[in-house]
C-alpha cells in the first residue's frame, strides 16, 4: 500500500474503532487493535517526514503554500513520500471469525486489508 492510502486507512480506522459498537471476540479484537497500532507507527513516521520536507522547503515557516519559491521542489518530494510503498505485515482475520459480527461497512471496509484466508 501507498503512504497516501496507509494515511486514509488510519484515518477511517481510528474513527470506526472509536464509533464502533460491534462487539468482536477478544482475539478477533486483538488482532484489530494491533494492527491499528501497526498502521499508526507506519502513519507517524510518514508525517514526521512529511513534516521534514515542509521544513526544508518552507523558508522558516511551519507551512508550505504555492508562490513560495520551495514549493515545486516541495511538491516533487512530496508526491514522491505519498507513492513510497509501505509493508505492513497485518495480523489476519479470518472471514469465519468475524462472520456472526453484524458490521457496518465502514467498519468492513476498514479492516478489509486485515482480511485474510
């Protein structure tokens, strides 16, 4: 998966996980949870070197906006950040375990990666 994908994946992870009131067996919910926690770290690193290249190029200031002088520059890095691909190893959910959960699909749709034979 992209670096832009693995931010919207945990963006729409952590908001399913917070509103959801599905109940999951404790295993199913582990599994869950930790690869939330997996996302999140690949999710931090990739803004602390987003935040690295808006430093570099943001002349002094904590943004970056078009007709500042490093904004080309910052915008051929940055698109390249976004289409690094990151690998993470999910802990697999089974369809069997999950399949007496009554799941609204934003919540199916979140942990779709983590679906697995």
């Amino acid at each position: 998966m992209k670096n832009v994908d693995l931010i919207k994946i945990y963006e729409q992870l952590d908001n399913a996980v917070t509103q959801c009131t599905a109940v999951f067996p404790v295993p199913v919910a582990f599994k869950i949870v930790s690869n939330k926690q997996k996302i999140k770290e690949a999710a931090q690193a990739y803004i602390d070197m987003r935040d690295a290249l808006i430093m570099k190029y943001a002349e002094g200031q904590d943004h970056i906006s078009e007709g500042m002088r490093g904004y080309i520059p910052f915008q051929k890095e940055y698109r390249e950040l976004n289409n690094i691909d990151v690998d993470i190893h999910f802990n697999k959910i089974t369809l069997s375990e999950i399949a007496d959960a009554q799941l609204p699909l934003n919540v199916l749709d979140c942990i779709y990666p983590m679906i697995g034979d």
